[in-house]
C-alpha cells in the first residue's frame, strides 16, 4: 500500500479529502524533524542544560526517538578525535609535513 493508497482509504473512513489527510500526516513528521533538528548536539552543553531540552518523543505503533546526554557526549569526542585525525592524515599535509 502506497502512501496514496492510506491517504485515500483514511480520508474516506473520516469523510475528508486526501490532501488534508496527507498534510495532517507530513504536519506530524515534519514537527518531529524540526524538533530534532532543534536540539544542540555540538557537544559544548552542560548536562543541566540538555536536560531542559526536548531529547524524547513517542511516536505511536514506532516507539521512542530520544537522545541522551550520554551518548551525545560519546558521540560529540568520537566526531571530534575524527576531525583530529583525519587533518593529520597524509592526504590533507601539504608539502610541509
């Protein structure tokens, strides 16, 4: 079943039109996304301050998305030492190294 397909069988369950049903649906997603896209994961927070931010949403018959600071952090160094090592490789020296 296509996207197409759910919208149109929604949309006749509800006695709606097809196009509100699909923005109501890419409305949900696109909230999510923009949320997300929100959060600060460049590693320079403190704990308390990633606290206050939203990190967590449930997403009905999927489950949670979430981020701990934890991880945030791990992943932060982990991009970091990346970066570190990938201006130290022989491709990116110029003839100075």
């Amino acid at each position: 079943m296509t996207d197409n397909d759910a919208y149109l069988k929604i949309a006749i369950a509800l006695g709606v039109d097809p196009k509100e049903v699909a923005l109501a649906h890419k409305s949900y997603w696109k909230f999510i996304k923009e949320k997300i896209q929100e959060v600060d994961l460049s590693g320079g927070i403190s704990k308390e301050e990633f606290d206050k931010l939203k990190t967590t949403f449930f997403v009905k018959r999927i489950g949670w998305f979430f981020c701990r600071y934890n991880k945030q952090i791990r992943n932060y160094k982990k991009k970091r030492n990346e970066n570190t090592e990938s201006e130290t490789t022989p491709e990116s020296c110029d003839n100075n190294c």
